[in-house]
C-alpha cells in the first residue's frame, strides 16, 4: 500500500493569500486537493486528506488556531 510521506510544491500560482503561519511553528498550505501543515524545525509535514478535489483556498481563525480550507465545485457522480 501507498502511504504520503512528504509532499513537495504549493499552489500560488492561482490562488492568492493561502499561506499561513501557525502558532505551533507550522505553515500551512494547500496542494492539489491536500491542506499540508509543515513543521519547519523538524521538516515534518502533516495532511489534511478529505478533500475530493482541488483546494483552493484556505483562512485563518484570528486566534490562529483554527484553518478552514475549501474547494472547487465537483459535481456529483
């Protein structure tokens, strides 16, 4: 079986304002239809997995501790 260990890249080129940093030391961004939270002291990542479709854009709770992410439109199957 398949496991996601590390992810590589960010979607920038056309979303804007979609980068975080967290309280804990974590950035968050998207990727493809994953929300990725990178702990930069220890080059770990984390992963937000159950969206069906690309991620377009993520907010942050001003106290910071809370990151909402949507996606784009999938019509049903």
């Amino acid at each position: 079986t398949l496991e996601l260990q590390f992810v590589y890249g960010y979607r920038g080129a056309d979303c804007r304002r979609n980068l975080y940093y967290l309280p804990s030391g974590e950035v968050a961004f998207p990727t493809a239809s994953l929300v990725v939270l990178y702990d930069t002291r220890t080059h770990r990542q984390r992963f937000f997995t159950a969206h069906d479709a690309a991620v377009r854009c993520l907010a942050l709770h001003p106290r910071g501790m809370l990151v909402a992410s949507g996606q784009v439109w999938r019509a049903p199957r």
